[in-house]
C-alpha cells in the first residue's frame, strides 16, 4: 500500500487530454512539492514534473503539473501514443522523513 | 552529461548481502543526494535512502535496520549494502541523483537498473 493513491489506470485516445490525480496528506503533500515522474519499462524513469508545476528543460509544454491542498496531478494534452507509460507522483513525507512515491497510473493511449 | 551505471550480482541467496555499486561519469559527486531506488516485480517505485556527500545519509524507515549507502568520491562511485534478504527484496534496483536544480527530492538522472533476484 503506498502512501501517496493514485488511480491504477487512466486512458485516452489521440490528441485528447487526460488528468492523473495523486492523493496524499499534510505529511506529504500538503507541505512539500510534488514531482512526477514517466517510466516506460524497461527504461529509465523520466524526471517530467518538479516542484508541483514546473517542467525540466527538454519536457514538453503537454505535461503540466498542479497542486490543491493534499492533493496533486498532472495533466497531460495533445495526447500522443509515445505518452503510454507508467506516471508516478512522489513527495516527502515529514512523518516518515524520506520520499513517498504513489502506486505508479499505467496510461494507455486508445 | 551526467550518466549513472549500476552494477552487482542479478543472483543472491536468501539471508545474504547484496552489494550494489553506482558510478557516476561527467560529473562531480560534491553537493548531490545520490539515492537508491527499487521497484518490485509489478509493483510501483520504493526510495530505499540516500547519501548527501560528503556523508549525511538518510534511509527508508522500513528498511533502516538492514540498508547502508556510502560513498567513495575518489571513484566517482557510490554503494548500497542491503543485509538479510528475502524473496522481497528481488527488485530491479535504480541509482539516482538528487539535488540538481530541479531540488533534493527530484531525481534527474537515473542510471537503467539492474535486477537482482533472491533465491536459493
């Protein structure tokens, strides 16, 4: 069970925009940033979000990132088929006193 | 650019050590949290701790009893040493960097992995 929730699964078809939620509490979420992360497998995890809404040099404007309290997500447009991956949110955790990853949302492109 | 590369053993027997070494090439190691991360077979992410040169660490709670993270800056390398395990410690086993400028918690670099499975 991890400490950030996430939905198991999200999709959508070409050019349309999906939103993955990442949930949490004020030991996480609340008052720390949250960064998103893409994984294909077999690859390397892709830094795509940081600090909640800021995206690193490389990372196209379709990933965006908000924040609302105990909760976060990424929303991405212009769905593409290259976007179909593995999303994870991860934040600190001040209870824990180390990194929290959500359960990770398989994307699928229609 | 920065580039990470695991390396260690893919087989180790239940209640042993397993060892792991990550070497950073095209960068200094001064100033970084160089991190451990896994991800279970099916399962999502799992930050095991980190290592801030030039020493401070900090470990997951669950496994602060059996996990150390050093480093030797003179090779660039830096070490995870996980004690006692069991068949839920098979993982594919990720180092990472930490504290660029995106902040301490966000990892930019990662190296591929490396499984690594518990068994007899």
């Amino acid at each position: 069970q991890s400490v950030l929730t996430q939905p198991p699964s999200a999709s959508g078809t070409p050019g349309q925009r999906v939103t993955i939620s990442c949930s949490g509490t004020n030991s996480n979420i609340e008052n720390n940033v949250v960064n998103w992360y893409q994984h294909l497998p077999g690859t390397a995890p892709k830094l795509l979000i940081y600090s909640s809404n800021q995206r690193p040099s490389g990372v196209p404007d379709r990933f965006s990132g908000s924040k609302s309290g105990a909760s976060a997500s990424l929303a991405i447009s212009g769905l593409q088929s290259e976007d179909e991956a593995d999303y994870y949110c991860a934040a600190w955790d001040d209870s824990l006193n180390g990194v929290v990853f959500g359960g990770g949302t398989k994307l699928t492109v229609l | 650019q920065v580039q990470l590369q695991e390396s260690g053993p893919g087989l180790v027997k239940p209640s042993e050590t397993l060892s792991l070494t990550c070497t950073v090439s095209g960068d200094s190691m001064s100033s970084y949290y160089w991190t451990w991360i896994r991800q279970s077979p099916g399962k999502g992410l799992e930050w095991m701790g980190y290592i801030y040169y030039p020493g401070s660490t900090n470990y997951d709670p669950s496994l602060k009893s059996r996990v150390t993270i050093s480093v030797d800056t003179s090779k660039n390398q830096f070490f995870l040493k996980l004690t006692s395990l069991t068949a839920a410690d098979t993982a594919v086993y990720y180092c990472a960097r930490g504290g660029y400028i995106y902040g301490p918690n966000a990892f930019d670099v990662w190296g591929q992995g490396t499984m690594v499975t518990v068994s007899s």
